[in-house]
C-alpha cells in the first residue's frame, strides 16, 4: 500500500526507507553529501574536536625551535630543566607526586589547578608534563609522517598497478607482497639498531617507506573495478589521456577508500612507534616518545603510577580519536550506508509523500 | 588448477630468496657481532674470536655468506635442514625447536578465544545493529584497537594478579562490588537481549538479582578459595549446554536432536563419579585423548539411536554437546585441583603469576598440578593478546554479516517462511564465515612468529624473544631462521586463504591470476 502510494508520486522511485534518504540528499554534490554524514557521525565529531585541540594544545605547550627561530612554549618547564624533586603534598615517602587537582573545594577536594608538576616528576626531577608534551609531539609527528608518506606511495603504486594492470600491475604486486613478507618490525629492529640515533624524523619516514603495501592492495582492487566503468570509457572516447583519467576520473571515486585507509594506517602506525620504541628500536633517549615514556616507567606502577597513567592515556586519546575519526569517514564515503531511521524520520518522511500525494 | 598452484609456489620461492638475500645484508651491515670481544680485555678474547669467524663463517664477505646460508636451507629438501650456529655455539634448529611450543602455546590459545569471543560478539551487535549493546562494544572494539599492549600488561599484572591473589587470600567480595558487579551484568544482559521497555527491564532485574545472590553465595562460602561444580553444578550446566547446542545446532523443535543432547547430559552425570576415578589414578593426556574419543563414540551411539529420519544433524548435535559437557567436566577437575595446587610451597598461596612460562619451583609428575600450572601462567598474557586482537574480529564479522544480511538470498529466505534461527544460522551465518575463514588462516600463520612484545613483558623465551635477541647481538644465523620460518609460513597461508576461498566460495575462481 505504502509503496504503491509513493511510486504514485514523482518522490523517490524505491520504498519508504530510501524515500528517507533521497530527500535528504537532493540536490547535493557528493562532498556535500559526504560532509554531512560525517557531520552526523558524534563519535566522529567528538574526536575530530579532541584531536584538534590536543595538537592545539601539545605543539603550542613547548618551545619550539625552527632553525635559529624560537618560538616559547607556554609551559614554564622545559624537558631539559631540572628543578627539585618537591615531596610537599605526597604521601609518605614519596617525591615528585603530580600535583594537578580536579577535585573542586566544595566536595573536600584541593580545587582545580594545575599546580607546580601536574604530572609530576620523574626520577631524576623533571617535570614530567613537559616530557609528556615531547613524547605527543614526536609521536603524533610520526603518526603524521607515516601516513602522508605510506599514503602517497601506497596511492601511487595502487593506482599504477590497477590501472595499467598486465606485466606492471604483475611487478608492482610482487613488490608489495615483497614487502609484506619483511615485517615492519624487524625492518625498523635492523635499521633502528643501527641508524637509531638519526632521530625521529627519520624512524617516521623509513617506517613509512614500509608501511603502505595494505594501502597499495586496496586501492589497486578499487582501480581494477573503477577502470571498467562506463565513465571511465566515456571519458577514453572523448579523448581524455591516461593521466587525466587516473586524476580527473577514477581518483576522486577511490577517495573514500583511500581517506578511510590512511586514517587506519595512521592510528597503526602511532602504536608502531610506540611498541618499537618499547623494544628499543624506535625513538631513543635523549628523545622522548610516549613509548619510549611507558617502557622506562613500567616498574613504577605500583610505586610511582603517575608516570605510567599519563603518556599512556595520551597514546589511548590520540589512537582512539584517529580511528573514530576513520570509522566516521568510512561511514560518510560508504554508499550503502544507512543511518538508524528514527520515528521522526519517519514522521516527517510519511509528511512528505502524504503532501506529495495531494499535490 | 594444479598448473595455478605450481605458479604461485614459483612466486613463492623468488620473493623468499629476495627478501631473504636483502634481510641478511641488511643484518649483516647493522652491526658488529665481534664488537664485544674486539674491545674486551680478556686474554681469551682473541681466541674466542677466532673460533666466533670459524663457526659463523665471519670472514666471508655478507653476500657471499648468503649462499652458504641458503646452500644449508636447500638441503631441507633432502631432509637435513641447516640454519647454522648461533652466536652460543649451538644448534639454531634446536634453539628454535624450544622456543616454537612456547610461542604456539602463547598466542594459539589468544587467537582461538579472539575468534570465538569476537566472532560471536561481532554476530550479535550485528544482529542487534544500532542498539546500544552495538555502541557500547563499537566503542569498546576501538578502545582495543588502540590500547598498546605493554600498557595493558602492566594494568593486569596489577589487577589480575597482585590484586586477585590478595583477594584470594581471603575471598569475601566486598558488598559494593557485588552489587556494582550485578548491576553492570544486568545491564550488559538487558542490552543483548533487548526487546520492549518491559521485557528489558525485567531482563535487567532478573540478571542482577540473580548475580547478586550467586556471588553472595560465592562469597559467603569462600568458593575462590576452593572452587569447583560438583555434580549436581556440572549437570545443571550439562543440561544447559543441551538446550544451547540444540538451539544453535538445528533448532528446539528438532526433538530427536534434543532428546539425544539430553542423554548425553544424563550419561555426563551417570558417568561423573567413574570419571573422578579415572581422573585421580590415570591421570595423562593419554588418558583425556581416550575420554575425548569415547565422548564422541558414545554420542555417535545416541544420535543414531533416536534419529528417525535425519541422522547426521542429530548426530552432529549429540558430539558437540559431549563435547562441551567433557570440557566443563575438565574444568571441574581443575577447579578441584586449585586448593592443593595452592597449597603447595612452590605457589603458597599466590596463584596468579605476573610472569615466567612455568613455575621451576614445582615438583614435576603430578599430571594436574603442573597442567595447571602452565594455564595459569598462561591466564594474564592470553587475556593480553585476546583484548587486543578480539576487536578486528568483532568490526569484520559485524561488516561481513551485515553485507550477508543485505543480500538477497536472505530476504528469500525469509520470505519463503524459514525461521530466523535457521536464517541466521544456515544462511547467513556460513556465508560470514567464508571470508572470516582465510582472515583465520592468515591470522594462524602469524602464530609461529609470536608476539615480540608480550613474551617480552611476560617474561616468555619464544620467537619473539629470540628475534629480540638476534636483532640486539648480530645473531645473524637466529634472525635469518626466525624471518625465514615466519616469512615462509605467511607466503603460505595467504596461498591457502586464497585456495580456501575459492574452494568455499565457487563464485570465485583462482587459476587466471
């Protein structure tokens, strides 16, 4: 009945559901379209907020140093600094206690503040805010180095591959399984023994040279499909070059794929760096990583928790946040993806064919 | 299709030889394996040197020395497989022939409970899409996804085991925690179950009450002290795991198939005393293997007795309930063993070890005791590996099943009158579980490789632990072994996954690349 009554209209050809869905998107182009749905993401959203503030918040808290240009932090400590072991307000025997307090004063707590160390301090008396700060940088720096460089070598092989298929497709795949078969791990164990203290910028960047062969399989497949569509033959009649093809036609319909894989890739990659840097391979003092953090500081938990909560909670935060954010992008580039229909949805979709019918 | 597999195996062979050729170099250049003793101010030193460059092979440059590696790799095809020495003068074989049990142990056991937990999980959000159970194990499926692993080593050693023992040695569970534990199992339950306002209300009341009196009861008899069933527990849960099979197997109206899930259940209880004898006196894995078969015979026979038309699903039932029946009849053993292996001086009395594969303290032959003690010790560093790894597997069957559910077969299926029990599981469920399939056999490939980082943290000598050390001492022969046995075993499974796949699925074909 329902739907005899709806294809009795110019609304939307197939069910109720659709009906829904089509209204919404009438009259959208595609990245207003895939805007939207993200928007409507919360978790998406939440995170996105969270992870913009926090690099606000991280890469502003220290000085930075471009060159001979310094740009002050606005944090007073700096990781090098060494002030006091402060016992003052610990419990008894111990030093270097955090003194950040969210407990307000109306229920019995200290108040809010910051205070000297909220983090507190470690072993040696340094302010363990400040070592937290670095440790996010550098981590969220090489999460950030990892995806531009796997994602742009993984795009280019994939989309070579997929595209050319035949003897180019058959080396490039080989390549990649190549790859595959040598772990990240022990590549970054071998080269970080060795070139260790070459620092971060370039553990991120060879870990990247060797993290996109996933990327490079996904985006071939969505190539190989991508290039028998009839626009892609549409545009070959019409005259287009291959480079015009693989740019102005294929690439922006294996975007979302790709987007949705970098997110992923990036939220691996600061785990990569954080386990590397466990075992040794990755960053080493006197750099810090929030790996680097948790390893030194392990057996401290039952004694000193403070300098295992923290750059833990960091690297939770950071990795929760990229993945939310990708599995709120896959939504948004995924076609078939339905959203919960609410009563409301219903309502006002059952409104419109009702006013559609009377037209 | 023969013609296929030869191909993919003469791929096979020439990514080994390059990857491997590239590793040794790259390993070779990484550092000096003599570096220790060239600086050493030990008279033997020189000496020590000189035998190190005659075992490894030290004074042939590195790709030269790659053939010599690969000459004694070559001879595994006539049987005498040669990894060379390590930098301790022993066999890498036989260093590797001890490490490959432990790490199987570690991570096989993890990756079988990250498989059945995610994959039901994963089902069940799917099939509860966008209720607030989906959400909330959404939610917790990407915490995992980003949780270091060291990180939650260090909470569990502090949780689960400092903490469980001080609270075994005197197992009261606070009021507080009963009643949170109640409330959060009420919750967890009314959410899976879900329905109208009021059914899930009732749901949430009966499960907490529920929870709260049996861990009342827990606690008032110090059951953590000395755990175990009994009987008349093991045939409750007998009884329930009839009822369960039988659902999921071929549905409750099957009252062949039910009546015979029954006997077995009965049989279980019949049986329970002449087990605990068994289990005191002949205690071996013998002896379980034996009981195993005699399960599976048994409910052979009783299938087969009340099928009437349809033996095979009938029968299928009654072995998968013994089955089960047999494992929480095992479980009860254990449980019984728990006091005494407590009580021991090697354990006294704090049971959960935060590391270490085995207790050395322990005196060895008996059965039970060093059988448990090898799975406590493997509690924490499972439970480790399964938080981590269970979450891919929820996200990938909830997608898959939802895909399956979209299709059109299922609407069919649905529309020509099938029970949803039989849509799920007949139709929709194997359909799942095709691609899941060669996710598993590329995820059992990996096993061997181990887990770098949780054998580090725990305290574990297994693959990882020797690749950690052959990266850290230039212990070229080790590392070349370890990558080599990985490496290969991966190029396999994804050769098997791809064979299964189409072995599984005929729309797909292999054999025009």
């Amino acid at each position: 009945m329902f739907k005899k009554k709806v294809n009795s209209t110019s609304a939307p050809q197939d069910g109720g559901e659709n009906a829904i869905f089509n209204k919404e998107t009438q009259g959208l182009s595609q990245g207003q379209i895939v805007l939207r749905r993200f928007v409507r993401h919360r978790g998406a959203m939440t995170s996105l907020f969270v992870i913009l503030g926090m690099m606000l918040f991280v890469f502003t808290a220290l000085d930075q140093k471009f060159g001979s240009l310094k740009i002050p932090g606005w944090w007073h400590y700096t990781t090098e600094d060494l002030p006091d072991l402060r016992s003052i307000g610990c419990k008894e025997g111990l030093v270097g206690c955090p003194t950040l307090s969210i407990k307000p004063t109306f229920l019995g707590g200290t108040g809010v503040h910051l205070g000297e160390h909220p983090f507190g301090q470690d072993d040696i008396g340094r302010d363990y805010f400040a070592l937290v700060m670095r440790g996010a940088q550098r981590s969220m720096m090489v999460m950030f180095v990892i995806g531009a460089i796997g994602g742009a070598i993984g795009t280019v092989v994939g989309a070579i591959s997929g595209f050319s298929r035949g003897w180019i497709d058959a080396i490039l795949m080989r390549l990649t399984d190549f790859i595959i078969t040598i772990p990240v791990i022990i590549i970054g164990s071998v080269v970080g023994y060795h070139f260790g203290n070459l620092g971060v910028g370039f553990l991120a960047i060879y870990l990247g040279l060797f993290s996109w062969t996933g990327l490079s399989r996904l985006v071939r497949g969505e190539f190989l499909t991508l290039r028998e569509r009839e626009f892609v033959d549409a545009a070959r009649v019409a005259g287009a070059s291959n480079r015009r093809i693989i740019f102005k036609h294929i690439l922006p319909n294996a975007v979302g794929v790709i987007i949705v894989s970098v997110t992923l890739l990036m939220s691996g990659a600061i785990l990569l760096e954080t386990a590397l840097s466990y075992l040794g391979f990755g960053v080493v003092a006197p750099d810090v990583s929030l790996g680097l953090l948790i390893s030194n500081y392990q057996d401290s938990f039952t004694t000193r928790p403070w300098l295992f909560w923290y750059p833990g909670l960091f690297i939770i935060t950071i990795a929760l946040s990229i993945n939310f954010i990708g599995d709120g992008l896959r939504d948004a580039f995924d076609p078939r993806q339905r959203r919960r229909i609410t009563k409301k949805d219903r309502q006002s979709a059952k409104a419109v064919t009702r006013t559609g019918v009377q037209k | 299709m023969l013609a296929y597999i030869l191909r993919r195996f003469g791929i096979l062979a020439v990514i080994l030889f390059g990857s491997s050729f590239i590793l040794f170099n790259l390993a070779a250049l990484s550092g000096d394996p003599l570096e220790g003793l060239r600086t050493s101010t030990d008279p033997s030193a020189h000496r020590q040197m000189m035998v190190l460059i005659n075992t490894l092979q030290l004074d042939v440059p590195p790709p030269l020395r790659y053939f010599l590696w690969l000459k004694g790799i070559l001879a595994g095809f006539t049987g005498h497989i040669d990894f060379g020495m390590t930098r301790d003068s022993q066999l890498v074989s036989s260093t590797i022939a001890t490490a490959i049990p432990t790490t199987v142990r570690l991570v096989f056991f993890a990756t079988i409970t990250a498989i059945v937990l995610g994959i039901t999980i994963g089902i069940v959000t799917a099939l509860r899409q966008y209720s607030r159970f989906d959400y909330a194990m959404t939610f917790i499926a990407f915490l995992m996804f980003s949780l270091p692993i060291f990180w939650v080593a260090v909470l569990l050693k502090e949780f689960l085991a400092i903490q469980f023992n001080n609270f075994l040695a005197n197992p009261q569970i606070p009021i507080t925690w009963i009643i949170g534990m109640s409330i959060a199992s009420g919750i967890v339950w009314a959410a899976i179950l879900s329905g109208d306002r009021r059914r899930v209300w009732q749901i949430f009341g009966g499960v907490t009450l529920l929870t709260a009196a049996l861990l009342t009861y827990l606690s008032i008899t110090s059951w953590f002290a000395k755990p175990g069933f009994g009987p008349a527990v093991s045939f409750i849960l007998a009884i329930g795991i009839a009822y369960g099979i039988t659902q999921l197997s071929v549905g409750l109206s099957n009252r062949d198939a039910l009546r015979s899930a029954q006997t077995m259940a009965v049989i279980s209880l019949i049986l329970y005393f002449p087990n605990q004898y068994l289990f005191d006196h002949y205690a071996s894995p013998l002896l379980i293997a034996i009981q195993l078969l005699v399960t599976f015979a048994i409910a052979a026979a009783v299938g087969t007795y009340f099928a009437k038309i349809d033996r095979t699903p009938t029968i299928r039932t009654a072995m998968l309930t013994g089955f089960f029946i047999g494992f929480i009849t095992l479980i009860d053993r254990f449980m019984h063993t728990w006091n005494p292996y407590m009580s021991t001086d090697a354990v006294n009395f704090r049971p959960v070890p935060t590391t270490g594969q085995a207790n050395p303290l322990l005196e060895p032959g008996n059965f039970w005791f060093s059988t448990l003690d090898i799975l406590v010790h493997m509690f924490l560093p499972t439970i480790a590996l399964t938080l981590i790894s269970f979450a891919g597997y929820i996200r990938y069957s909830r997608g898959t099943l939802l895909d399956v559910l979209n299709q059109d077969y299922i609407r069919t299926a649905r529309a020509k009158g099938l029970n949803e029990r039989t849509v799920i599981m007949r139709h929709a469920f194997r359909n799942t579980m095709i691609p899941l399939t060669t996710i598993m056999v590329v995820d059992f490939a990996g096993i061997i490789g181990g887990a770098i980082i949780t054998e580090r943290v725990f305290g574990w000598i297994g693959m990882g632990t020797l690749f950690n050390r052959a990266v850290t001492s230039f212990d070229l022969n080790l590392l070349m072994a370890v990558f080599f046995i990985t490496a290969t075993l991966s190029l396999l499974a994804n050769l098997v996954a791809d064979l299964l796949y189409s072995a599984l699925d005929p729309r797909i074909r292999t054999g025009k690349g």
